[in-house]
C-alpha cells in the first residue's frame, strides 16, 4: 500500500479554517501586536500612559466629531453663538459623513458605551478587511500572498485602521465593491460603493471607478447590459453622498451644510493645484506646531517630521502600482477584473486629498489605498520584501506620532 494511503485526509472544515479563515485572523492580531508595541515604545518608562487597549489611545481630533454624530446626530451654529470669544466662523459637526458614527450608534444600542462601540466598529471591519483582502488574493497560502498580507500588517497610514476614524470600516466597503465587480453582482458592487462614500468623501472614488466598470467588467454581458450595470451601480453608490447631505438636511435645513462648514472654518471646498498641495502637506510644521512635553522617547523624538517620510513611500507605493500593472499589460496584455478596480481606486484615493487641500490629513485618507495590495501579489519576491521592510520602519514612526498626540 503507498505511503500516501495511510494519511488521513485533511477535513474540509480544517482545510477552510487553515486556507480561508485563519490567515486574515492571524494579519489583525499581527497588526494588534505591532501597534501596542508602538504605543508602549511612543511614551517614556512601561508605556502605562497609552493603554492601547483602552479607548482613550484610540481617540484624535476629529473622533470627537464623530462621537458627537453617533450621539446626538448633526448640528450646525455659529460659534459665537456658545463662545463669545471664538472667531466669526461656523461651528459644528456637518465636516464629517454618517456612515461610521451611524454604524457606531447601532452597536451602541447594544448596552455598550459610544466610545467601546466605535473601537469595536473600527477592529470588526479592520478584521473584515484583511478577510477580503485574503479572499481577493485567492486565499491561497503562497510565498506573495503571505508576504501582501505582512505588508497590509504595516501598511502606510494603517495607525488610522486602529483609530476611532472611518478608515477602516470605509476601505473595508471599497474592498467589498472590488469583490462585487469581480464577481458580476451589480448589487454587492453598489452596497459597498453606496458605504465608502456615506462614510468619507474619498470613499465617492468608488463612483468613478464603477463607471468605467464597464470597460474591463461584466464581461459576460452585451455592452448595452454592461453600461447599465456599471451606470446603475454607481448611481446607487453615489446615494451615499445623498443620504450624507440629506441627514445634514434633517438637522440644519440646510443641502449645503457640508460646504458651508468646510469653507468657513477651514478655507476648503474648491479645487486646489495638487502639487502645490503636496508641497503644503510635506511642508506642514507638525513639530513646531505640537511637541510633547517632558523627556522625548528616542521614537517619538524621531518621529516628529514623519509625514514627510510618508508621502515619498505613498508616492513610491502608488509608482510601484502603476509600474507593476503597466508590466501585466505588457506581458500578459490584461488584467483581472479586480486589479483593474484595485488600480483605479489606488490612484483616485492618492490624488483625491490633495485637490481638496487636506493638507493636515492626507496621511490618514491615503490609508485607504490599502486596495492597492491586490496587486502588490503580482511584484517581485525581492520588491515585496523591501516594501514590507520600509512599511514597517514608517509605520512605527508615524504611530509615535499618532500615540504621542503630534498627528491630528
């Protein structure tokens, strides 16, 4: 009898468990680790003043905004109106989209504080990501899947996939229009459209993308059933917008809410030159604008100009994009349907911020080219080991930035 016959076959259940599930459960508890590590290195002695696990450790600037949403919905005012002494400018809360603070009120109801729930929110779908990313990939356990999803464990701007921000649960829609597209469901590809734009306007690039769906997808169909998918599905994507302007609506009467609060308090609304952008971004004077009191880390006294180091890896990541689907083309003169979506997106999601002047928070935007890993399976071996190499490095040094309060 062959040696062969007397092993006892894997069951399918185990199989699926090894090949399906446990690799993208093993990424996010990496990537858990990692960061904890970062928190604890990002402050002097045991690192007892970031709990990393606690929700405190979670919460920047515009979280605060998105509690308030989850809490207490929209409002608009003017901010002398409640503080006699603030600048003439409108205040409020109708900056920021519904799609996460409404996913955190639903968890709220559960008995759970709004602050636990927008953690829980942000780790499911940061879990979720890696699960669809895996799926994406093929979930097959080879040498440039498992070096994809190490990269993803370090991704740039990932701090922010920890974060009581939208990030997470935002990308984690992009990645499921991806897998609407490739699949042929117009429906699946909508939903998730639909949510990454009701979560932050990067999310609307799924729009776009839909819309030229119909040139490298839904391949099975006539042109005309084609262009009414790729129409239809980003149309009902776009509602996500709508439905933002429409709850601002409810609160304020107002359809502009959104514009109006973007231009008065923070100068933005309007089409910028993107490289003038890029250069304000990479110039912004973090250090000097905030600094820790006290005795530095030696991480954080490092840290304090990371942003720049940032951009030059988002510009060499989104490079490494383009180059690697230009080769595809050349060799194999295609590409699949969700490298097509993934590379549309990576490139919207890069540009985006910079013709919107978000000059004080591209880096945690840019966290949602996190699409782009669906074709970083395709580069070399060697490329692939120096791109996670780099990651890792910055990505310690922008979260000492986040846990030491410089980053917004």
């Amino acid at each position: 009898m062959p040696d062969s016959a007397l092993v006892e076959p894997t069951p399918p259940a185990r199989r699926e468990w090894r090949h399906g599930l446990l690799p993208p459960v093993v990424a996010w508890l990496i990537t858990n680790l990692i960061t904890w590590l970062v928190a604890k290195a990002s402050v002097a002695g045991d690192g007892s003043k970031v709990a990393y696990w606690s929700t405190d450790a979670r919460h920047r600037w515009d979280s605060g905004n998105y509690l308030s949403i989850a809490k207490t919905g929209y409002e608009m005012f003017w901010c002398r109106d409640r503080y006699p002494n603030f600048r003439d400018v409108m205040c409020g809360n109708t900056a920021w989209f519904p799609g996460y603070p409404m996913s955190v009120r639903a968890i709220s109801t559960t008995g759970l504080s709004y602050e636990i729930s927008a953690v829980l929110v942000t780790e499911v779908s940061l879990l979720g990501m890696f699960a669809v990313l895996w799926w994406l990939l093929g979930a097959r356990l080879t040498w440039a899947t498992v070096l994809t999803l190490a990269i993803g464990t370090v991704f740039p701007g990932g701090i922010y996939l920890h974060a009581m921000f939208p990030i997470a649960t935002g990308t984690l829609a992009l990645l499921v229009c991806i897998v609407g597209v490739k699949r042929g469901s117009w429906e699946i590809a909508a939903l998730g459209g639909f949510v990454a734009a009701a979560c932050h306007p990067v999310g609307a690039v799924a729009v776009g993308m839909l819309l030229s769906s119909a040139f490298f997808a839904w391949q099975r169909d006539a042109w005309p059933i084609r262009f009414a998918k790729a129409g239809l599905s980003a149309a009902l994507a776009g509602c996500g917008v709508l439905w933002a302007k429409w709850l601002m609506w409810q609160a304020t009467g107002r359809w502009d809410a959104y514009e109006i609060l973007q231009e008065s308090s923070y100068k933005q609304g309007d089409l910028r030159r993107p490289f003038d952008e890029m250069r304000k971004a990479y110039d912004f004077p973090f250090s000097s604008w905030y600094t820790p009191e006290g005795n530095l880390p030696w991480l954080v006294e490092h840290s304090l100009a990371a942003h720049r180091t940032q951009l030059w890896l988002n510009i060499v990541f989104m490079l490494l994009i383009l180059a690697t689907a230009a080769i595809q083309l050349v060799r194999n003169h295609r590409l699949e349907v969700e490298e097509w979506a993934a590379l549309i997106l990576t490139v919207a999601i890069f540009l985006v911020p910079f013709f919107a002047g978000a000059e004080m928070s591209w880096y945690r935007n840019h966290a949602q080219i996190f699409v782009g890993l669906i074709l970083v399976r395709r580069m070399p071996r060697w490329v692939q080991a120096s791109l996670l190499v780099f990651c890792s490095a910055q990505y310690a040094f922008l979260g000492a930035m986040f846990f030491a309060g410089v980053l917004v």
